[in-house]
C-alpha cells in the first residue's frame, strides 16, 4: 500500500494509521509497525505513523524514534 501511495501532489501530506481490524483477533495478531515502515513512509512522503494505545506491536522502537526525529516524522499513540 505504502509503495502504490507515492505521489509528488500530496507530498508531505498524508498519515499512516494503524489501527487493528473490528474483527481482528487480538491475541495473536496486532498491527505491527517497525524501522521498514518508517523507511517507506518517508519515501511515500508521508508525515507520521498513528496507532492505537496496547493494540500494535512496535519493532525495533529506540531505531524508529530515532529515524523519525533525524526525518521529521512524528509517532502517535492514540
């Protein structure tokens, strides 16, 4: 999805959210987001990623808020 969404005319205009499905079984599948989809966040232009609060699963954490701040992107837990 991140690799169709590339467009130069809403460049630095969109958000990733990721939020689990209503009929998600939690338990065993979270949304999961790591360094690789902040990588290609930034080549979508996207400004930030949004997840829900205990409902995702964060790879390599210290790596992606480091990415983030040196990119200008933003985390945010709703």
């Amino acid at each position: 999805m991140l690799e169709k969404s590339r467009s130069k005319k809403f460049r630095n205009h969109g958000v990733l959210v990721k939020f689990p499905k209503k009929k998600q079984d939690l338990r065993i599948d979270l949304p999961t987001i790591g360094l690789k989809t902040f990588k290609q966040c930034k080549i979508a232009g996207l400004k930030g990623i949004v997840v829900k609060n205990k409902k995702h699963v964060f790879l390599d954490k210290n790596k992606c808020i480091n990415f983030a701040n040196k990119n200008r992107m933003f985390i945010s837990v709703i």
